[in-house]
C-alpha cells in the first residue's frame, strides 16, 4: 500500500526541520558504537568493581567475550503496574546465563503513582519526575559496562523518561519490557459513576472506597485506556516492544515467556553480532510518525502529545504540535476503550488489539512499515501475535479481524474519520482536547468565564452552587513553570456533575488532565502558559470564551486590550513534599508545545 500523503509530508517535514540535530546525534551515537564492547575499555580495576558481587557471572563478566545485559528497573510495589518487576531481573539474568552471557541490574529509576498524588501536592512532582528517570537512566548506564539495555516501566512519566535515556544511549541496543495490565475488575464505568455520586453528596466515602478497591485490585496496569496503557501501545507502535507483548497480563506463563525471549533477544541486537540494532538508529523519524498515528488511532491519553516531543529531542528529532494536528486529520479513530467507550484493554487485547490495528493502518498507508524494529526489519512484525508452544513464545499471524466491532473497528469503517485529539489555537494560545472521550454535542460551547487558580477553589465553588450555569472554568498557573503542571483530574466527577444537570461546560487550563480523563471538553497545555506571559493571565470572571473543537479554535469574544496580567502569590507552590528540590526545574522547564523538558 502506497503510503499516505499527508503521513508523507510530515515525515518529510520532521525529517527536513530535524536534520542539523539528527545528523549530529547519528554522529555522536555512532562514533560510540565504533568502539566496541564498552568493557574492553574499562580499566581492570574499574571492572573488578563492576563485577565484585556478580556471583557466578564473575567469571564470564571479566572474560568479556559476550554480551552483558544492563537492566534498568522501575520496580517499586506502590505502583500496581511495577510490582510484577520484582521478579523479572532473575529470570533475566538465568536466561542471559543459560545462553552464556550476563545480565546486571545497572540502576533503578524512580516511579510514583499519580493515582495516589491526584489532587495532592505530590502531583507537583510528577511531570518533572519523567527528567529525574532520564537523568537517573543516565546515572545506571554511565558505568558503560553493558551491550544492551533492557528497561522495565510502564506508566506515566516512566516510559517517556526511560525513553529519553536510551536515546541519550542511543549507540546501546534498547527492549523495552512491560509486565501487563491487571485482569478485568469492577467496570470503569461503574466507578466512574460512584465517583460522581460521591462528588454530588448522594453516596459516602465507604461506597466510593468500595468501588475504587473493586476496580484497582491485582497487580498489574490499571485497565483503562490511560497513560500507562498509552505508553504500551507507543512501544508496540514504535518497535520497541516484541510484537503483541504489550497487553499481556502479569505472572502467567506468557508473560513470563515474553520476558525471557525479551531477554534473548537483547542477546541478539548487541554490537558484538551480526544484527546491530542501536536504539537510536530505531528511534527515527518514522517511529515517531508511527506513534503519533497509534495514539490517534487508538484516541489515547492527552499527556504524550506533551511526552512525545521531548522524547524525540533526546534522539535528536523536533517534533511540533502542527504534526500531531495533521496526522489526527487523516487517522481514523479505531478503538472505544475507556474512558473513550466502556471496554478496557482486556477486552480491547480480546478483540484483536494492536496487531489487528497495525495491519489495518498499514493497509490503509497510515504507518511506514519500512522501519527496523527491535524484533527485525518491518513493521509487519507487529501484526503477528505470541502463542506458547513447548514453553516458548512462537509468533503467529493475527486473526485480521475484529472479534467485537463495538471495541474496535477497521481503519475504512472507524468510529470516527478523524483522531482522537484536536489541536486548538487561537487568541487565548494553543492547546489540545481528546475529542474521542467528548460527546460531539460538547464540542463547542460558549460561555462566560469562571477564573481559579487550583483545583480546590473550583471544588468550592461547586459546593457553594456558584456553577449551576453555562460555564467555561479557567484554571491557570497550573503549567510547568507555576507549578510543574499537575494533572487536575480529581476535577472531572465535579465538572461531569454540572454536564449531567444540563449544563454547558468545558475546561481551559495551562495544566495536564490524567490520561483517564474525558466526557467533559477540556482544553489542555495552553501555552504560552499564565506564568510565562501567555493571554490566560489577562481573562477575568465574565469574558465570553469559545471553544470550538469543530473549527480548531480557543477565542476569548471579550476585548482584553489595555488590560494587565493577573500576578497570583505561588510562593506556596515552593515547599512540601519534596517540591523545594524541584525549584530549578520549574525555573527551567520549556513550554508545553515541546515537552516541557528540562533535559537534552
């Protein structure tokens, strides 16, 4: 199939605005790669260190004559999705030895769970904890003893942090590894509305509890169609993953078979064989076109449209938000996976998934299928699925079809014609919304303003009945260099409350929303932010704003000439939890429009 042309035209558009840096990151990556195995440089002091506690690997390590496994951890056991992590570096490392070589835990990164800081001040934290993961990354694959890397994470900042590393390493081949999503428990949609009750008086904190622990229950990736699971499909999509790894469920047989062909096949990809796959030369411009096209597709989670463009920095592409805008115009919204519809990813892996997915989009001329992949060369590749035969993974060509077409629908016969998110602009800055998760009647309103600058001064007022109207609310100073741009989702069973009672309302804010989160329009990332000079300092309680998901704007209908910027006290923002050692960050960060970095 002839690939698309607007899919052409931005490839070459990247290809074009990037190649100064790109050319210079090839350069660098590759005058890396041309030295050789890392260890054989290492003075042998320095690998004595290295070594001292390797056990039965001693030996082999000091020999050097095969690959050693660098393994980069995001295990803790407060995140659900990272729990099953515990156990992989072992069979990592028995497999690596069985096949004569080693493996090493290099480092751990850091993973917090923004469903337990929602709402909290540790939610200030977490944006600037994907940089933290990448420098940490850094910090673990700096002893430059490894031939590969294989990264364990899975949700939010953590992928696109582990990301941004083994692109900094791009000469090291780099797998990543997921450990699954937990299996089916309370339908989101019941949760989501014990939540509302909850938020409207009408049920109390022991029904809400209930609910949460029925549907948060197991180890495993919360189901929805979040960040984390956003962050699965974009690996998949990306060549980063084996083939049809992503949505298994932890510690079964599979699983644990993944993981160990995961692990041989690092063993395969290193420098010192015959198929050489660094990283960086797989992180090009078309996996990162490819992403942008499975996030469309598949209407995922609003926070890569601001993870994506500093994870392509980092291997030296540019990535701006017109490229998203015009990839979604022309990819078709294939899946309804909650919160977009009421499935979760059980059920969306069931009907056919991410193989059914790509071969349809590569059917339709929607994906480069001329990329190398972790796995070989193709992204064909990526439509096989993995059975079990013997105790080992073996691929097999996928069914080709849907098994439900209310889950998931082909690319000539989508649930919409166009992705599931919408770029924004106009006098108010520029900003996105994930239609997919909006009813088309809330894709435009109209309405007078009600400005707040936190989400509990907006709880408030809800209480005191002050947004019983048509109402478009403003959170501002809530972007990276306010606040570290916190996700506002404990927001959302509020503002679904106003909707549910007739009510026109949509949200406008510099700050993130939880991949999770839809139903009510939201207008996210508005850059320039408040803080930064952006025309969201100017509004004021009453202007009449427009957002029109339809035509693609964000208009304030008030004239706001002559007017001066709001200039709140953030000086709270500063201290508590940890956010003091964040200072440099938030003096630092860039805007949202490229990722709000503060590293490469």
């Amino acid at each position: 199939m002839t690939l698309h042309p607007t899919i052409a035209a931005v490839t070459d558009r990247i290809r074009e605005r990037s190649a100064p840096g790109r050319e210079a990151y090839l350069a660098r990556i590759r005058a890396a790669g041309d030295k050789g195995p890392a260890r054989a440089h290492i003075s042998c002091g320095s690998q004595a260190h290295a070594y001292a506690a390797a056990g039965p690997d001693k030996d082999a390590l000091a020999a050097g004559r095969a690959p050693n496994i660098g393994i980069v951890t995001a295990y803790n056991d407060m995140l659900s999705a990272h729990q099953p992590f515990e156990r992989f570096p072992t069979l990592i490392r028995d497999t690596a030895r069985d096949a004569g070589a080693t493996a090493q835990v290099a480092g751990g990164v850091p993973a917090m769970c923004d469903g337990v800081t929602q709402g909290e001040p540790g939610m200030e934290l977490s944006l600037f904890s994907r940089d933290v993961i990448a420098m940490a990354a850094g910090i673990a694959l700096s002893h430059n003893c490894y031939d590969a890397a294989l990264f364990l994470g899975v949700c939010d900042k953590i992928v696109p942090g582990l990301v941004m590393a083994a692109a900094t390493f791009g000469h090291v081949p780099a797998i990543f590894v997921p450990a699954g999503p937990m299996p089916s428990g309370l339908p989101n949609s019941e949760k989501s509305k014990v939540r509302q009750q909850f938020a409207a008086g009408e049920v109390g904190r022991d029904k809400l509890m209930e609910a949460e622990m029925a549907s948060y229950h197991s180890p495993g990736t919360c189901t929805f169609y979040g960040t984390a699971n956003s962050n699965q499909m974009l690996m998949e999509f990306m060549g980063l993953h084996l083939p049809g790894s992503s949505f298994v469920n932890p510690n079964t047989p599979l699983r644990d078979a993944l993981t160990v062909a995961g692990t041989r096949r690092a063993l395969e990809i290193t420098g010192l064989g015959n198929d050489y796959r660094p990283a960086g030369e797989i992180l090009d411009e078309r996996a990162f076109v490819n992403g942008i096209v499975g996030l469309m597709a598949t209407g995922g989670s609003t926070n890569l449209v601001l993870h994506m463009p500093a994870m392509a920095r980092a291997a030296g592409i540019a990535l701006d938000p017109a490229d998203f805008a015009e990839i979604s115009s022309v990819t078709p919204l294939m899946a309804k996976v909650y919160p977009n519809g009421l499935a979760d990813v059980n059920h969306f892996h069931a009907a056919g998934g991410l193989g059914y997915m790509i071969g349809e989009l590569l059917g339709a001329g929607l994906l480069h299928e001329d990329v190398r992949t972790i796995a070989g060369d193709g992204l064909e590749l990526y439509t096989q699925e993995p059975f079990l035969d013997g105790g080992k993974v073996t691929w097999r060509p996928g069914s080709g079809k849907s098994e439900n077409d209310k889950i998931l629908r082909p690319a000539a016969d989508p649930f919409q014609k166009t992705g599931g998110l919408k770029r924004l602009e106009g006098n108010l800055g520029e900003g996105i919304m994930k239609v997919s998760a909006v009813n088309p009647d809330y894709h435009v309103i109209e309405a007078p303003v009600r400005i707040f600058h936190d989400q509990e001064a907006v709880k408030t007022a809800f209480r005191a009945g002050e947004l019983n109207q048509d109402t478009v609310v403003v959170v501002r100073f809530q972007g990276p260099k306010a606040n570290g741009m916190p996700e506002l989702h404990n927001l959302m069973p509020t503002l679904s409350v106003l909707l549910d009672r007739g009510h026109k309302v949509a949200m406008v804010t510099d700050g993130r929303l939880s991949g999770a989160s839809g139903k009510v329009p939201s207008v996210l990332h508005v850059s320039p932010e408040a803080s930064d000079g952006g025309p969201l300092a100017l509004l004021r309680d009453g202007d009449v704003v427009r957002v029109d998901a339809v035509a693609g704007t964000l208009e304030c209908l008030t004239d706001l000439s002559g007017r001066k910027a709001a200039t709140p006290d953030l000086s709270a923002n500063s201290h508590g939890i940890g956010r003091e050692l964040f200072e440099l960050f938030r003096q630092n960060a860039g805007p949202a429009t490229t990722g709000a970095a503060n590293v490469v």
